[in-house]
C-alpha cells in the first residue's frame, strides 16, 4: 500500500522493483484523486486506499508499523466512498499499469 499513502511519486520514485509495471507519472494522477476525494471525507490517502478497498468488497489487511499508522488505518472505516468516488478512483488506477493484468482487469469489473 505504500505506493497509495502518497509515499512515493514522480519526484520520489519507489525503489528498483518495488512497484513492478506501475506508471510513476499516472501514479501520480491517481494520489491527486485520492487526495481530492480524501478531503471530501477529511481523510488521508492511505484511508481512502483502504476505504477504497473495503467498498469493492474485499477485507484490506493493513500494515502498520506504529500506533499512528495504526490509528490512521482505523479512520478508513468513519466514511464510506461514493459510487462516484470508487467510479474515478478505479479509472485512475487502471491508468497505473503499464499494460493492466487479467487479474486487474477482473478486480476492476
């Protein structure tokens, strides 16, 4: 989940191998949605990740390396995106990948 808490971008890059076929230009296209939609509900990118997540049916199993992280995960579920929101989150994200997967496409249906 690094890559959707804003950790990383066009001017931070991931490191080598870290993200695979991910575009780091749309990444940073799809953090501008996220942030846009994240303030609409006064959350965080890695909440609206997680809440994102947790809309498309799917239980998120959260990392956290400290008890702020921790606390800021549970602020994924005081919200609930709307279907427009998880509409342009989903378009945004399929931009990502360099050539989307089966598996993508399939989670995105």
């Amino acid at each position: 989940m690094g890559r959707l808490t804003g950790k990383y971008s066009s001017k931070n890059p991931p490191p080598p191998r870290k993200f695979g076929n991910v575009d780091v230009d749309e990444l940073d296209a799809l953090l501008a949605v996220m942030r846009q939609v994240g303030d609409a509900h006064s959350a965080t990118p890695a909440q609206v990740a997680l809440n994102w997540v947790i809309c498309k049916g799917a239980f998120p199993i959260c990392g956290a390396r400290n008890a702020e992280q921790a606390r800021d995960n549970c602020g994924a579920q005081k919200f609930r995106l709307t279907d427009e929101q998880i509409a342009q989150l989903d378009a945004a994200s399929l931009k990502c990948q360099v050539a989307p997967s089966f598996m993508t496409k399939l989670w995105q249906e």
